[in-house]
C-alpha cells in the first residue's frame, strides 16, 4: 500500500472539515434528543378543568406527547395506559363508570411529566350544534336577566368550541368547560342549556354539552368529507361551492381597494359630521372558507369525534330553506355520517323543526314549509326525535326569544325515547286522511288524550279538489280527529295542515304540544 503525504494547510483544512462535520452531527441529534424530550404532554383541548364525561360507557381519553412515551392515566381509582405513536398522539378507554357528582381529579403521567385536570364529573354529555338558533345565547334568550341571575347548576356545563373552520380534519378544538352560575350562563346556548336544565333535574346527574354550533352555515358544512361524496346531492353542492370559490377568489384582488375606498369615505363623512351606515365590504376569502362543504365539521366536530357521548341535538336548517329537496337527503346522510364518525350506530339524534317566520324574500311562500317536510322525514331513521317549535316563532324575527320552550320540548323527546321515562313527547303527527261525503277526517297519532283546538274553527287547514288549487277551510275537532271541510271543494283531493312560512297555528294535544305541519293526497 502507497502511503501519501499531505502538506501542513491539507490536514489542517481536513482537521477543520471534520470538527465542523462533527459539531454539525452533535448539534442535529441534540436537536432530536432536546425535539422529542420537549414534546410536552398535553390533553386534547376537550379535556379541561371542569370536563364532563359519559356515565356507562367506556370513555375515550386522548392527547400527545413525545413519540414512544408510555403514558398512563388515572381517574377515580382506574388506571390504564398507552403508547405514544410515532406523531406523539395516544389515546386510552377509560372503563365505564357510574355517575359521579362528587369531582375528582383526573391525572395523566409519563416517565417526567405529569397533568392534571380538576373538578371532572361524570354524567350525561351530549353535543349541540347547528346554525344560530342552537347558537343563540341565553343572554339573547326571553327573560334573560332573570334566567341569569337564578342560574345555580354547578353541575350544569358547557365546553364552548371555538369557531375555526378547516380544509382538513383538524387536531384539536379550543375551548373550556364553565358551570351554568350567573357569570358564565349567558355565554351558554339558549336551546341547550334549558334542556340540560330540565334533564338534570328529571335525572339528578351533572350534564355536559358539547356546543359546536356557529350562525348561518348550510348543512354541507357539517358533514363530513368522506358523506359529501358519498352523497349525490353533496357531491354536486361541493362542484358548486369550487366555482363560486374560483369566483370569490377572483373578487378578493379587487378588495384591498374597495376597502380602502370605504376607509377613506367613512373618515370623510365623520369629519364632515354627516350620517355614516354603509356596510363595511366582506373579504371574499372569509366568505370562501365559511361556507366551503366541511368545514365546520373539520374544524370543530372531527377533533372531538373520539368522545363519548350521550346523543347529539340539532338546530338548523334556515339557510337551506330554498333547498328542501337536497335536504331530504342530507339530513339523513348527517345522521348516519356523524354516528359513524362518533362509533354509535344507535346514537340519539335529536332535533328542532324550524319555527314559524314570514321568510320576506321568499316568493312561494311556503319555503319554511317544504324544508319542515324535509326534516320530519328524517323521523324515518331509527333513534331520532322531532321537537315542533311552529307555534315559538315570531314572523318578523329568524331567532324566536323563548329558548325556554325548544329546550323543554327536546328535553321531553329525550326523557321519553333515550332515558325511558314515559310522559307524551310530541304533538299530534299526521296518520291518515279519509274523505266522508264532502268532509275529509283526519286522524293523529300523539293525540291519546285527543285534540285541543286552540280557537274553532281551527286555523291553518286547507282543501284542493282536482284543479290542486287549495282553500281556506272549516276545521273542527272530534276527539282524536279533525273533521274538515270546504264550500269552494265538494269533492276533495288534498289536505294540508300548517303550510305556510309563518302559518296561524291552532291544534294541539292534552299536554300542549302543537301538531306537526303536514300534506296529503286523496285517492
């Protein structure tokens, strides 16, 4: 072997090269090593001060830490544990418990680090969400100040989500748990809060909810990715969200201007002293992101779907109402999406039919009425419930005050079909129309008791005969039926109840509720 001589300069530069080499190799796994030892243990944002969790079933516990960590998590004399995956997300069960008023700490440990989160109670959870009658506060509710200041249910609390939309499936939510006392109550959603008041007095456990409802979103954005394109009308909603998106996008270069043109008007009418009530323009990009299929579901649903849960109640469908069609579809296609997502074929899925309101801008007149249609078919899928809130509403107002009614009202849907407590749980349903001579007899189901009528004749029926132009017409009860008729339709073919955006409302059953809207053909 030749041996080869190098010059003083050659092993110094070589000297040099390798020590560099080196403190680059030293840096790079000191980096790694202080990377992975940095990763801090951490809960999901679910899990806070105040959680409540589900009695009865396993639990679901989750979060992160450094990539291979063993992590073990101790509640209520219960220890399990888990191993951190390669991203550093670990997720337990916790065995089901009983229900637990009494709060305790629940602790979450690695080999150096150690959380815990105070005050956890176990009782019944449930998931609220919808557009901005579910988020209507109770702050915006009827007799707001006195529900505030009566409010004493520690054991009554809320995890408000923050309203992130997302493209993807996000992480995590923000958010924190608070009690239903007089500081944080009016933050607390109208509808969900009074039926968590009602259900934790018939029950005697604490009650959480899970609000994950934001204003004005279509039902698109609830859905999940993978049911918009299993669904042919969500798919087809997507296609038409991209070509507004490609045309928003094209509007978002000329906003910088436009708002600076606003800026500069609205300083010039302020010096001038002169009234000043033009709206500040939308960026078009927010507009994009808001209403992009999914998006509420990526960025406040998807993070919590590991949880466990009671059942979900829902509010919403205003902003579809000029698409009923679709509705029967995706309504349904939310139902089975979401149960799929939160493991629960069976789970309780519970919701508002949409309130009386003129709809102004709706030329048919009947809009509401259509997309009310749409949500009561969705009676048809096992493990749901209908509150009828037509008589709440206020025409000239979307957002009806008295949340106090819609919460009772989903309350007793719950009490009766998901805890077994008996008691009547809905209005008078539609179950046959018969015709008798000139008079059409209509027969209900939820009306036991029989019918009430709240001023005779009772409003809101109507008649068609063979030309399907419909009538006002007579309307009297007789015990579990209602007998109508009309002068102008000797020979009826059609009957419809209630079909109207904001229709006179009349008929109810011997607990008060009213009777769900309805139409129907004559053979």
């Amino acid at each position: 072997m030749r041996a080869t001589t190098m010059s003083a300069g050659a092993w110094r530069e070589r000297l040099v090269r390798a020590a560099a080499w080196f403190r680059s190799a030293c840096l790079v796994a000191l980096a790694a090593t202080v990377g992975a030892a940095a990763a801090p243990l951490r809960l999901a944002g679910l899990f806070g001060d105040g959680a409540v969790l589900q009695r009865d079933r396993p639990v679901p516990v989750w979060g992160w830490a450094a990539p291979g960590a063993a992590v073990s998590v101790e509640f209520r004399g219960e220890r399990v544990t888990a191993t951190a995956d390669g991203e550093g997300r670990w997720q337990v069960s916790l065995p089901p418990m009983p229900a637990a008023s009494d709060p305790a700490a629940l602790v979450v440990r690695t080999a150096g680090e150690a959380c815990t989160v105070a005050d956890v109670v176990v009782g019944e959870v449930w998931l609220c969400s919808g557009q901005s009658n579910m988020e209507w506060t109770v702050a915006q509710s009827a007799n707001a100040e006195h529900e505030i200041a009566a409010a004493d249910l520690g054991l009554v609390r809320q995890f408000r989500i923050a309203k992130v939309p997302a493209e993807e499936p996000a992480r995590d939510v923000r958010g924190g748990w608070r009690p239903a006392l007089p500081a944080h109550v009016g933050a607390f959603s109208g509808v969900a809060y009074f039926f968590a008041r009602d259900l934790h007095r018939a029950l005697g456990v604490p009650v959480g909810l899970i609000n994950a409802s934001w204003g004005g979103k279509m039902i698109e954005v609830f859905l999940s990715a993978e049911a918009i394109r299993a669904s042919p009308h969500a798919a087809a909603i997507q296609r038409r969200w991209v070509a507004e998106r490609d045309d928003l996008d094209a509007k978002a270069a000329t906003y910088p201007q436009q708002l600076a043109e606003w800026v500069a008007a609205q300083a010039a009418a302020r010096a001038a002293g002169t009234k000043w009530d033009r709206p500040r323009p939308s960026d078009p990009r927010g507009i994009r992101d808001q209403h992009r299929p999914a998006c509420v579901f990526n960025g406040m649903v998807a993070p919590v779907t590991p949880t466990a849960l009671r059942g979900v109640i829902w509010y919403q469908g205003e902003h579809n109402v000029t698409r009923a069609a679709e509705y029967r579809d995706l309504f349904p296609a939310l139902i089975s999406d979401w149960r799929a997502q939160f493991g629960g074929r069976d789970l309780p899925f519970l919701f508002v039919q949409l309130a009386a309101y003129s709809a102004p801008l709706d030329r048919s007149r009947v809009a509401y009425a259509e997309l009310r249609e749409a949500q009561a078919t969705a009676l048809a899928v096992p493990g749901t419930g209908m509150a009828v809130a037509l008589d709440l509403g206020s025409p000239g107002d979307v957002h009806p005050r008295n949340k106090q009614e819609v919460g009772v009202r989903l309350a007793r849907v719950a009490k009766a079909r998901v805890y077994g407590l008996g008691g009547e749980w809905s209005g008078p349903v539609f179950r046959l129309a018969r015709r008798e001579g000139e008079t059409v007899r209509i027969e209900f189901d939820h009306a036991a008791g029989g019918l009430v009528a709240r001023s005779v004749p009772v409003p809101g029926f109507e008649l068609a005969g063979g030309d399907g132009v419909f009538h006002q017409a007579d309307a009297v009860v007789s015990g579990a039926a209602v007998l109508v008729r009309s002068p102008a339709v000797p020979v009826p073919r059609a009957v419809r109840y209630a079909w109207a955006n904001a229709p006179d409302v009349g008929l109810f059953n011997t607990v008060g509720l009213p009777a769900a809207p309805f139409r129907h053909s004559l053979p």
